[in-house]
C-alpha cells in the first residue's frame, strides 16, 4: 500500500520536509501520495532533477493529490 502524506493545512516548508523525509526511504519503484492544498512548484524541480516520476492533479473538492514514484 502507498504511503499518503496528509499535509493540507500545513504552512511551508512542512509538507516539503515531509515529502523529502519520506521519497529517502523509498526503493525504486516505490512511492507516496501526497495531499496538499495548494501546488507545490518547489518540490516539482527537486523531483525533476532527482529523476522522480510524478503526477499532479487537481481533484473537484480543490485538493492537489500527487502521485510520486522513486527512480
């Protein structure tokens, strides 16, 4: 099962450092869900250069949900 990040309603950096704390620990394949209220342009550029996959998406209540992968 995915590991999901909880972290609306949180104020810059916590949903980052959590985030960071938890794709360290992942294998190659694994991954998180991370649940924020907003999107996360920072965290898109260190997934980018570490060679994460990821997907973001906007659901209708207003919630950002991303899918990220380890490389």
């Amino acid at each position: 099962m995915k590991q999901v990040i909880d972290a609306r309603g949180l104020e810059p950096p916590q949903p980052f450092e959590l985030v960071m704390e938890a794709i360290a620990d992942l294998r190659p394949g694994e991954g998180v869900k991370l649940l924020l209220d907003r999107m996360p342009y920072p965290l898109f550029r260190i997934l980018d250069r570490d060679r994460y996959r990821y997907e973001s998406r906007v659901r209708d209540d207003g919630v950002v949900e991303i899918d990220i992968v380890a490389p």
